[in-house]
C-alpha cells in the first residue's frame, strides 16, 4: 500500500469498525432489530476526509507537473468542489458500502445465533457468546480486508478525480492541456494494460474502457469490473508542436 492508502485504510477501517459498535452493545436488547444502530454517517464521513486530501494533492502535483511548479490552488474551494462531485457521482458508492454493512451484520448474527444455540448456553451467556462471534467475525477479520480494498479503490479515485480537475482548471486559463490514460503492467491491472495504456481524450471526452465511457481511471461511474483493484492513472498530455 502507498502511504496515502495506508492512511485512507485506517480511516475507512475506523469508520466501518465503527458503525458495528452500538448494533453489537444492543445485541442483548433486540437482536437482530439491531441492524438498525448501524447508519452510513461513519462511512460518509470518512470518504469526505480522503477524497478532499486525495484530489488535492494530486490536483497540485498536476498542475505543478505542467507549469513547472509555478502554480497554486486553493485548498477550501478545492475541497468544497470534490465535496459536491462526492455527493453526486461517489454517493452511490457510500450507499453500497453501507448496504453492504448490514448485510454482513445480519449474516454475521445469524450465523452467531445459531452457534450459540448449538451450544446450549443460558439466556445470558448466549448473549455474550453472541456479541463475541459477532464482533470479531466483522471487525478482525471483514472489516480489514473491506477497508483495504476501499482504501486502495477510492484513493486511485480521488487521486484521478483531483489529476482531471486540474487539468480542466488549467485549460480554463488558457493553456491546452488534454489527458492520458498510464496502466501500470501487474496482476492486479493487466486488465488494463497494455489496450488502455497511452490512449488520449479531451477534457469532457471519456475515455473508452472496453466499451465503457470512463473520465478517468477509478470513476465511480465505472463498473466494479474496470474500477475495483485498478491502479491507473491520468496524466497530463500535451501534444509536442505545442
């Protein structure tokens, strides 16, 4: 993992580890009703901590990479920009995440239920046994392998998203830049590489992912298929007699 996903991981890690805290407290409560204490305000929260970050820096070294280090952006219109392209386009992805939480909370319960049932437990030690299974079914073992996965896939997004926006910023103010697609060879890209490497849009031009328009490398847009494990980038293209 790269230094800005290992940093996205604990972030994501924390906020998925987060929204099982008080469905498994209330365990003994209302048991399975208690899918309902897991909501999609941690998850939100933490893609709007690494989408802002992720793009600008990304967006800086963009435009730097092409005006020779000479150019700035600002970082709270910058951040307000990703925040609104988050809940449009990436919103959907939250959704999922979330959705996909309290389908593995509610399998996860299930199956604890029945263990502890097979176990002939009393009331109160059923409970316990319970909450245990629970807990360490979703937060040491799923949470750690879901957060990884996200961390890797939105910061390849973010990144992306910050790259073409920058590029666009940079257009606006007179230059003609347009935007190239880099595949990195791999087990995890070879999809992409090499029919995807070097292909050039225009700004606003998606690229064609094997039949599927993509702004960039990691789009939300994009199906799970070209976006999950993918590790592209866009780069910034100008063409030599300019």
């Amino acid at each position: 993992m790269t230094k800005q996903e290992r940093w996205a991981y604990n972030k994501y890690l924390r906020a998925l580890n987060s929204q099982y805290n008080k469905a498994i407290a209330n365990i003994h409560l209302d048991g399975e009703a208690s899918v309902n204490w897991i909501q999609p305000l941690a998850i939100k929260g933490a893609y709007e901590k690494v989408w802002p970050q992720v793009s600008y820096t990304h967006g800086l070294a963009t435009t730097r990479k092409v005006r020779g280090g000479k150019y700035n952006i600002m970082r709270d219109p910058w951040k307000a920009n990703t925040l609104m392209q988050l809940d449009t386009v990436a919103g959907e992805r939250i959704t999922e995440v979330w959705a996909t939480s309290r389908k593995m909370y509610v399998k996860a319960l299930q199956e604890a239920t029945v263990t502890a049932a097979n176990e002939g437990l009393g009331v109160e030690a059923t409970q316990r046994r319970i909450r245990k299974l629970v807990n360490g079914k979703l937060k040491d073992d799923i949470n750690i392998w879901r957060a990884r996965r996200i961390a890797q896939t939105e910061v390849i997004a973010a990144g992306n998203f910050g790259s073409v926006t920058a590029i666009e910023a940079m257009n606006s103010d007179g230059l003609q830049v347009k935007k190239q697609w880099q595949a990195i060879p791999g087990a995890k890209t070879e999809r992409h590489f090499p029919s995807m490497d070097g292909q050039v849009r225009a700004i606003g031009q998606p690229f064609d992912v094997f039949g599927e328009a993509m702004q960039y490398p990691g789009d939300p847009n994009g199906s799970a298929e070209n976006v999950i494990n993918c590790r592209c980038s866009v780069q910034p293209y100008i063409e030599k007699d300019r």
